[in-house]
C-alpha cells in the first residue's frame, strides 16, 4: 500500500513507478529546507535534479494530476498559425505557447496548466478557447525561446556597429519592429523558403511558403503595415520614401546561430507596398546529389556527363523547382583543388568555399552576358551561369563548352527535351547545340508525406490502370498500396513533411546529336531517349508514389 504524502505529483510519479516513496520522502525534505531559507523549491524539478525521474515523467505525472494531454514536442512540429496568435510579450509573461488546433479550441502549452488566470487572459487575447497541454518543461523553454523571440535575439550581420535590430530611438515603431523579428524567427525556425506580406482593404496578411505551398499565417491591423514594410526596407537598404516602383534589397541575420539570407523585393498594389521575402539559410546543410532523388541509373548517366572536361549541361524546370540546389549539389561534387570553378550568380544562394562566386550587378552593367566573357579571361575549368536569359548569354555559354570547359546552367523550359527547342528559339544554332550539349536535367519538387499520419489503403490492379495507364505495375501484382495525407501536429496538420525532387535526365548520345542537327520534333527525341533508357519525370514520381513516399495527389498537382 503506497503511504500518502501531501504531494499529488510525488503520490502520481510513485503509481507511475518512477520513483520510490522514500525517493519522495527525501526530495520533500530537500524542498522543506529550500523553503526554509528563503527559496521557492518546485518538486518536480528537486525530483529531476536528483536523478530520480526525467522532466517527461514529471510531465506525464502533471498532466494526469490536472487532466491535460502530455504532447512531446520534440515529436511534433509547432502549427504556426496556431503560435501566431500568441504575442512574443505574452509568450513570455505566461511562459506558454500555441501549439496547434483541436475541436476548434488552441492547444496551448503552459508551465503550469492550472494557471487560471493566465488561460483566461489567453483566452481573451486570442478569441479562443483555450485547452492547456502539459510539455516537459525544457521543451516549453526550447520552444518559446525558439518561435518567440524577442528582439534581442536576432542580429544583423552585414553592418558590426548595428548589432540589434531593435531601434529604441522611435517608440511609436516599436510594435513594427517586434512584428518584423516576429515575422524573421518564425519564418527561419519553420522552413520557410518565402514570406508575403500583402496589404488587403482592411488588413494585413502574412503567408508562408512551406514545402512549396502557400499558408496564411496571421493577420495584422492595417495601420502597421506602413511602419512594418518601413522598417523592413531600412534594413535592406532600401528608398523608404519611394513607394510608387519595385525594389529590391538584402539583409543579413543572424537566428538562433543560423546565420540567413534575406532577399526582399517590393511591389506597389492596390492598398499599399506588398513585400516578398525570400529566406536564404547560409547555415543549412548542402544535400548532395546522392540525396536529391534521382532514379539510379539517371543518376549514374549524370554523374558521367559531369565528369567530362567539357560541354554544356542544363538543369530545366519551373521557378521553385529545385534547380539551385541541384546546381549546388553538382558544383559540390566537381569541387576540387585542382580545377578553378567560376560562377555568375543573381542572387549568390549559397557561399561555398573553394568557389570564386560573381554576385551580377545589372545596374553596373554586370550582366550574364558581359560577366561570362570576363570569366573566359581568368582560365575556368568549370563555369556555372546561374540562368540563360537571352541569346547572347546562350550563345557565349555553349561556345564555352566547345571551346574547352564545362558550362552549367539553367532553363525554364517544360520537360529535358524542350530545352533543345528553347535554345533553337533564343538563336543558337541546332548543330552548336548538337555538338556543345552533354545532357539536359528536367525536374520538379514533389512533397514528402509525414510519416506520422500517413494513411494506407489498397487499389485493384485493374482500378488503378483505368485511373492511371502508365502506372508502373507488374503483371503478378493483383493489387498494390499506396498512400495518402492526413495531417497530425507534426506536419502542421497538412499531412506533408519536407519535399523530394521528381527528375527525368536527357543524356545526349550520337543518336541525339543527329536528331537535333535534322531539326526533328522534341516527341521524336523524347521518345528515342525513353527507349534508351530514360525515365520520365511522371514515371519517377510514379514510382515515388508506389514506394509510399508521396501520394498520388501530389503527383498530379506537380506533374500534369
């Protein structure tokens, strides 16, 4: 028979099993001492301090005491639409933080879950019901410090004598300032590749892309939106005062230890300045072209083309496709002591050592075109053009690769085949583009389901081909499971986590070489290329799809 001791929490830990009632006993008295000279002692930490439980079992112990659900956050992503709600101020005063949504009441995580009147003002603050969860108390601590921020934890890189980038000098921006670090910390900690603030007639709205898709994350009175677009074009040094044509700035900060990228372009509209954010994470680790996605033996052909001395690839695709990373991941793997590689870049991404990386300066008259003949003069073995824009850049590009180095490049163009017609549409003559190109790379970025909450279910052989013909599946295969999104906590309830790249590569053989001179039709040299071998960017997400790593849904929404 367990002894009652005048602690629930001790009496729950020791039903648990976690702790032994003379363990108890002790810690109590630790605590009495505490008490005694001056200290407030609380037991669940005295019990943690002594080795006897984890702040989990502490946790798990408050929770049942009070009736709340224990979330491990460090299995759950924070939904931030749900955090948005809860001022980085009050954040602090309660030490509590919105987790998530359930049953139209905010899942809020709270030091002490019995805390009347801090749930009560929440409530108040955020117009909804609040329903308390109980966190270990270093993940509450972690997660506050990380996606509430105050504005002494971000600080401004480019400039040493500007270390905050708080501005105590003007009062009345105060809340613009706070608003913008607000907007920086949530937008770095939840992977976030772009930020839209967007004046509407009675408000201000706030998106985040995440893994490609566009998210409403708060809503801002109007009145703030002239000191906040202010304050964010003072630190990208932008004109403040013009307010009638586009612009564009940078800033430098640093999150968290991370240090990011900001580039900010301006748009005039209807109801004010709308601003783009693109983040730009300088700390993130560099996938490597093993990790991207590419099918097997696509990835083997690529890797030859690449490891030739000269000729002209291209990496094809939609903006927000993945082509830089993909560019990256090559120029990874090219990177040596003994070749000098040479880039012109608008933005520079990425900074990676061992690179002489050229930032393209439009207004100074640094153009891809006047940059490349420059690079030519410092003896490249590899030259990367961060994107063909015109026919002067394509022509220098693919007369480089004839003349002697290899040349990387990007297009936007539909498919691998279509980028032999969009050069031949730019000028550039079907048999330089013939002899000079190696391969052409075409892709997409599909997203990952969350493996958490990801759901099973089981379609006929016949269903799924008289929904899909060209779904890969074998003819001893009566059935086959596939996958869809459901949406937890963990994903920020949209059933998605993360993204893969869907690619088809175009390699260029003698055959190829022929079919470009003659001027054949893009289908005749796509069909030629599928039967040698090459997997299309549908039948590489096909199959993604049948491997349970994204749904069908998804496929169709990346891939016509």
């Amino acid at each position: 028979m367990i002894k009652k001791y005048r602690s629930y929490l001790g009496n729950q830990l020791i039903k648990l099993g976690k702790i032994t009632p003379e363990q108890l006993e002790f810690a109590l008295s630790e605590q009495k001492k505490l008490e005694e000279s001056g200290t407030k002692g609380m037991l669940g930490q005295i019990l943690v301090d002594m080795g006897y439980c984890t702040q989990e079992d502490v946790a798990i112990a408050m929770a049942e005491k009070s009736g709340s659900t224990f979330y491990n956050l460090s299995s759950y992503a924070i939904d931030i639409r749900a955090m948005s709600l809860i001022s980085p101020e009050m954040s602090q005063k309660y030490q509590a933080i919105a987790i998530g949504f359930e049953d139209e009441k905010l899942l809020v995580a709270l030091m002490n879950p019995n805390d009347i009147i801090a749930i009560d003002d929440l409530r108040i603050l955020t117009g909804y019901e609040i329903k308390p969860v109980v966190v270990p108390d270093r993940e509450l601590i972690k997660a506050i410090k990380k996606y509430a921020h105050d504005s002494t934890d971000i600080e401004q890189e480019d400039n040493p004598d500007e270390i905050e980038i708080t501005d105590e000098k003007e009062e009345d921006e105060k809340p613009a300032v706070m608003l913008a670090n607000q907007i920086f910390s949530m937008a770095v900690n939840s992977g976030v590749s772009d930020v839209h603030i967007e004046p509407q007639e009675k408000y201000t709205r706030i998106r985040f892309r995440i893994d490609g898709v566009m998210h409403e994350v708060m809503q801002q009175p109007l009145r703030i939106h002239a000191s906040l677009v202010s304050r964010i074009k003072v630190l990208a040094n932008m004109d403040i005062a013009e307010r009638r044509i586009p612009q564009d700035g940078r800033i430098t900060l640093k999150i968290d230890g991370k240090t990011v990228d900001i580039r900010v372009a301006s748009l005039p509209s209807a109801f004010g300045e709308k601003l783009t954010l693109r983040i730009l994470d300088r700390t993130a680790k560099l996938i490597t072209l093993s990790k991207l996605g590419f099918p097997k033996n696509q990835l083997k052909r690529y890797n030859e083309a690449i490891d030739k001395p000269y000729g002209f690839i291209l990496i094809t695709g939609p903006t927000g496709s993945g082509k830089s990373t993909t560019l990256y991941a090559t120029l990874a793997k090219l990177n040596s002591i003994d070749k000098n590689i040479i880039t012109l870049e608008d933005p520079i991404e990425r900074r990676m050592e061992g690179l002489n990386q050229i930032q393209m300066n439009v207004r100074a008259g640094m153009t891809f075109a006047s940059g490349l003949r420059a690079i030519l003069r410092n003896d490249p073995d590899i030259i990367m053009v961060g994107e063909i824009r015109d026919y002067e850049t394509a022509k220098i590009a693919v007369e480089s690769a004839l003349t002697g180095h290899l040349v990387l490049s990007t297009l936007h163009t539909n498919d691998a085949a279509g980028a032999i017609t969009r050069l031949g549409d730019m000028g550039v003559e079907r048999y330089l583009t013939a002899s000079a190109l190696l391969g052409v790379v075409a892709q997409r970025l599909m997203r990952i389901l969350c493996p958490n909450c990801k759901k099973a279910y089981t379609l006929a052989r016949e269903e799924i081909l008289s929904s899909i013909p060209d779904f890969p599946i074998d003819d001893s295969e009566k059935e086959v499971e596939l996958f869809q999104a459901r949406g937890c906590m963990a994903c920020n309830r949209t059933g998605y986590k993360g993204r893969i790249g869907v690619y088809e590569f175009l390699y260029i053989d003698e055959t190829i070489q022929r079919l470009i001179v003659a001027n054949a039709p893009v289908n005749e040299i796509k069909e030629y290329a599928v039967k040698q071998g090459m997997v299309t960017m549908r039948q590489d997400g096909l199959l993604k799809v049948k491997k349970g790593i994204s749904s069908i849904e998804e496929l169709l929404r990346v891939i016509n």
